[in-house]
C-alpha cells in the first residue's frame, strides 16, 4: 500500500526536512547524504573510538570467520530468518548483526526508518515484542525493502515475550531478519534456540589475539600516523577467565590516545 503524503511529511518533519508538496509528477524521496565522520580528536573519549571503527560489513568483523561465513552466505541469498548470536560480552555480536542489517541493504543510520530495530534487555515485554513484530510487517521509508530486528541480551525477556517469539518466528513477513543476542545461552529454554540458527562468537585470547593485535595496530596508524603501535601483552583489565573483549580493547587504546600518551600499551 502506498504511503499517503501526510505520512511522508511527518517523516520528513521528524528528521527536519521541508514538507513535500503533490504535483502531477511522482516525487522520488533521496535517502539523506551521508557524511565523513569528523576526524578523532584526543578530547573524544574511548567510547566514540569504539564506535568510530565498528565494522561497517561483515568483511570488516574481525575474529568470528566461521559464524561471519554464514551470515555472509546468508546475506548473498537472504531468506526470512532468525539467528541466534552467542558468546562472551564484547567480541563483536552486536556489530555483527549490523553489519548484516547493512549487506541486506538496510539504511543503519536511519535506524527503524531504515529498516532496523534494536531492542534492549530492558523493553523486552510481551507487549514490546507485539508492538514490534506489527512494525515489522511495514515496508521502510529507507534502505532496500529489508528489516532487521536486534534483539539484544535476549536472555532476559520476560516469559511472556518469549512465548510470543515461539509463534512469530515460525511466521514471519518477508524480507524480515531477526538477530537476537546473548552472553548466556544456556538461560534459554530449547524451544526457543529450536527456532534460530545459532552461531557462536568466540572470546577465547589464543583465538582473538592476533585479529586484535591487527585491528589496534590499523587503529593507532589511523589516529597518530606512526606504524609502530605500542602493543606489547595483554593485560588483565582486557582479558578476564581466559576471554578477551574487542570493546574493552579499543577503549583501552582509546584512553591511550585521549591521555596523549604514547607509552607502551599493555595488551
């Protein structure tokens, strides 16, 4: 069903367009165009590092081949699909489901206006599950057509909302991707994991190091210029019962930079 121009305005209005106006000739609505980021700065704190060299695609998630394989064979002949992403907290699940949402051709920076919809642990209520399986079902302002749901830390969904996930997965709309992720897979019940594909996303230091050790060097060359990167061994605040964290790696880098010092990092 097309949508009317009152629905397109308030759309527009939302994102501080002017308002369209109908004529005889169909107006074509441009996606926004994209900026460069601004340039890091030693003011910006850790935390935007991480956010400032987040996979864009899956080529760019580091660490994960073998659970990356799949989402990428996916993304070359999408189905609708749920997946289920597991393993320790920050190596990469969350950047991951959207670097899919972006290879299904989903517009990440408009968020639910280009197809996707990140759901925290916190709103995961039967009735946060009904209201977004019912957005689910509308066709995007941006993007390629697709919707993406990221159903973060899903192991602390009410009973409720699960009981409505046992349903709705076994039906859901066309071009429709939900990726739920969790740091404890064994809370959920088997009824449920019936119902996904589960790929696993590994924390294991022998595993990570390397493709770290990589990534933090391409960041310092990125950020200071220089090639040497002061990276020695890991250390205890970035490694903890034998697993690593990507995330707690970049902002262990990040306040290296923001302190301007260019001493030796210990990872």
């Amino acid at each position: 069903m097309p949508l009317s121009i009152e629905c397109i305005n308030a759309a527009r209005e939302m994102r501080g367009l002017p308002p369209l106006t109908t004529s005889a000739t169909p107006t074509t609505i441009a996606p926004p165009e994209s900026k460069p980021l601004a340039p890091m700065t030693r003011q910006r704190s850790a935390a935007s590092l991480v956010e400032r060299y987040r996979p864009r695609t899956l080529s760019e998630v580091v660490g994960q081949a073998e659970s990356v394989a799949v989402l990428a064979d996916y993304a070359s002949a999408p189905y609708s699909a749920s997946f289920l992403l597991f393993g320790p907290s920050g190596v990469g699940k969350s950047s991951a489901a959207l670097a899919l949402a972006a290879d299904l051709g989903c517009d990440v920076a408009q968020g639910e206006f280009g197809g996707v919809h990140q759901i925290a642990s916190g709103e995961q209520t039967a009735a946060a599950v009904r209201a977004l399986l019912d957005t689910l079902s509308l066709c995007p302002f941006f993007g390629s057509g697709w919707r993406v749901a990221i159903v973060n830390e899903c192991d602390r969904m009410s009973p409720a909302a699960e009981t409505i996930w046992l349903d709705a997965l076994e039906n859901l709309p066309p071009r429709c991707t939900i990726i739920f992720t969790t740091n404890s897979v064994t809370n959920l019940s088997d009824r449920f994991r019936d119902r996904t594909e589960e790929l696993c996303f590994t924390g294991d230091v022998t595993r990570l190091k390397d493709a770290i050790g990589a990534l933090l060097k391409s960041i310092w060359l990125s950020e200071t210029g220089q090639a040497d990167a002061p990276l020695h061994k890991l250390g205890a605040g970035m490694v903890r019962d034998g697993q690593v964290s990507i995330r707690r790696s970049i902002q262990a880098l990040g306040k290296l930079l923001h302190e301007g010092n260019h001493a030796a990092l210990t990872i």
